[in-house]
C-alpha cells in the first residue's frame, strides 16, 4: 500500500519516550526512520530484564525502525552520524541543550551542510530560557507545569496523571511540528528547527485551567473526577463500582434527573442551572449517589445511555484492552518479534483511508541493521570494521 511518507528518512537519536513516540508516529506512516542507540543501547531495552535487551516498553514505543549503535563520543561515530544526516529529511534528538553540540551535531552545525534538515529537539524545558539545561521527566514536568496541582481529590496529596501525559503531549507536539515543517519545505525548500518540551506540553494541556486563572486571578484546584466549570460531570459510584456521567448543559441534566426519578431538579434553586449546581456540587453529589448506589453499573449505564446522557465505565486496562470497540478499531495488535516471539502491542489511532499507518512492524534488535546503513551511506566492508576496531559503531 502507498504510504504518506514513504519517500522521508528520518535519523531518531533519541531515548525513553518522547523522542522514540515522535519518530514512531512518523515510522508508522511510512517513513524509514533509522534509530541511532548508544553502546548498551536504549535505557528503555533493559527495563523488564537488566540481562536482556528486548524489551516489551523498548518495542512499545520503536516499532518498525531500524537499529544500529553508534557511540557519538568518539570523533569517528559523530562522523558517521553527520554523513547520514545528509541523507535524512528530518533528525530528531532528545539530549540536554548543548550537548549535540558537543558532538559537532547541533541544529546550527548541520545545517550549514543539510539546508532541506528538519531538526527536531524534544528536552525538558526548551532549547532557551534560564532553565534550559535541566534534564526532564515526565513526573518533574507534570509538577513544574501545574498538572500535579490540580490532580486528585480536594485536600489530598499530590497525585500526577496515571499515564506519561507530559512525555507523550510532547512527542505529539514534536510530531505537528515537524509535519508542519515539512510541508513548509515542499513551498520553500527550506528545513528548519522544531524546537518543543515536556514543560511546555504540560503548560499546553492546561488550557481550562489557565483560563480560570486569566479569568478570576485564583488558583485552579484539584478536583477529583469533576470538572472545574460543569456540573454533574464526573465519576458517579454506583452500588458496583463507579461510572462516570458527562451533563454538559441543562438540557443533559434534564434527561439525567428524569433517569434518576427528580425531574423537579431542573427547577430548583439549587440545580436549576449550571451555575447554581456548581454552587451545589457536594449536595447534588450526595443526592445523586444515594440513588445510584441502589443499582449495579450496567443498570444505570443502560438507563442513562437510553435517554441520550453521555456515560461510560471507568475500566481497567484488562477491559480496556479486550473491549469490543477497542479491538474494532484495531488498537490491539499482534507482531512477531524475533526475541520475544508474537506480543500484543498497542494499534495506531491515526486512520488515513488513502495512506494507512502500519503498527504491526516490530521494533529492531540492538545494532540489528548497523552494517546495511552504513553501506547504504557509502561505506565498505574495511571502513565498517575499521568502525567497529574503534568502537564508533557497534
């Protein structure tokens, strides 16, 4: 099948998440995106077993690419790296500011050789700024940029998001970026440097509560499940469990209280309008769940569902990942990985109808295609073991 990028070559030096997530994102649409590890190789290899160096996260997140180590400290892999740059559309790295640039490999450097690049640099804080040279993880990204503060119960400790949402929002953002900038480059031949970090997309998520904050001067607080501006929109305890129920006007919360049995709350002073029930949440909370801890789940789903009121389940990831719709829309697929032999991995959730992403390619074993690429930049057989006698590539 045609692919939309199948005539980009990508060059991915990075490691962990947010990196590795970008340049997969691009390797599922078709681009050949050559992965560039360190001696050991990626962090993320040894994480299920120190003494093996296939991981299943490893494989989560470098799915379809190419593999070869090169070690960037020694003048001879730099070299290598520069030489197949040149050859590549986009390059995507994830060190600290600056240290590229100790290799010779900054966005500045390689683009006096490699006009068309587009150099993407994924960090914790951003290329610029007076914290620029500090490392990032998700967890320091998600307390610097609020999310910690407005996550888990009112009066409760601090709590970060159950899923890497800095690490992930800022391969996302990387992504866009360098789509973008390609784009850019048909109309002007021009490469250039997307420049994103995990702070920033922390900062970006934050859209409702920047906005209250703009708004009110306050400090967006935590809440639970709820939302900070409609109310009832939150997870409902059920006498099995929890659901979660989204009234986001007065005509939802209308059908919502006629399901419940109080149709007359529509016309309360308290419930009447949005306004007034955020003024009331804990109250109407507490009248709601005296209802609802009656009946089972699947009672008030079925209910809620037949009177046209947004609802769901809150699943575990056991149901999330056997659900009937999650499998449909292929989010669940199978590869064949050398070492692993046949896992399940996550499926893709961009569908292209003319050009579809291809998540089914396992990712490459340690230094598994050093040799063809270095021959595919020129290099022969003496040169490559004369790389290798140096420990530049592996």
């Amino acid at each position: 099948m045609q692919r939309a990028l199948a005539d980009i070559r990508v060059l991915d030096i990075t490691q962990v998440m947010a990196g590795p997530f970008c340049a997969m994102q691009l390797c599922d649409m078709g681009a050949d995106v050559i992965k560039v590890e360190p001696p050991g190789g990626d962090a993320s290899r040894r994480w299920d077993d120190p003494q093996k160096t296939d991981s299943v996260a490893f494989n989560g997140v470098n799915r379809g690419k190419r593999g070869m180590v090169v070690d960037l400290k020694t003048p001879d892999g730099a070299a290598v790296v520069r030489r197949l740059a040149s050859s590549c559309d986009v390059l995507i790295e994830n060190y600290r500011p600056g240290v590229m640039a100790r290799f010779g490999l900054d966005y500045p450097t390689l683009r006096e050789e490699v006009p068309r690049l587009i150099y993407a640099s994924i960090s914790g804080y951003g290329q610029t700024g007076p914290q620029a040279e500090k490392g990032g993880f998700d967890l320091i990204a998600q307390g610097v940029s609020g999310i910690m503060s407005v996550t888990g119960e009112s009066g409760g400790l601090p709590v970060k998001a159950g899923v890497p949402v800095t690490d992930v929002g800022a391969g996302l953002l990387a992504l866009s970026g360098i789509l973008a900038a390609l784009y850019y480059r048909t109309r002007s031949g021009h490469g250039q440097h997307v420049d994103t970090s995990l702070v920033e997309s922390g900062v970006a998520f934050s859209v409702w509560e920047a906005s209250e904050y703009f708004a009110t001067g306050e400090e967006p607080r935590p809440c639970g499940s709820a939302h900070r501006l409609i109310a009832p929109y939150q997870a409902i305890r059920c006498e099995d469990g929890f659901i979660t129920v989204g009234t986001a006007n007065d005509r939802l919360f209308s059908r919502f209280s006629q399901v419940l049995g109080h149709p007359e709350w529509v016309e309360s002073t308290e419930f009447g309008t949005n306004a007034q029930r955020m003024a009331h949440t804990d109250m109407l909370i507490d009248q709601i769940e005296a209802i609802t801890k009656t009946a089972p789940r699947s009672h008030w789903l079925e209910r809620f569902e037949a009177s046209g009121v947004p609802c769901g389940p809150i699943n575990s990831y056991s149901e999330v990942l056997t659900d009937p719709q999650i499998l449909a829309r292929e989010m669940v697929v199978d590869t064949a990985h050398p070492t692993l032999g046949s896992i399940k991995s996550l499926g893709t959730p961009i569908k292209l109808s003319e050009t579809p992403l291809d998540p089914r390619r396992p990712a490459p074993l340690l230094g598994q295609h050093t040799d063809d690429i270095l021959a595919e930049i020129g290099y022969d057989e003496e040169a490559i073991s004369r790389l290798r006698g140096l420990g530049a590539v592996g």
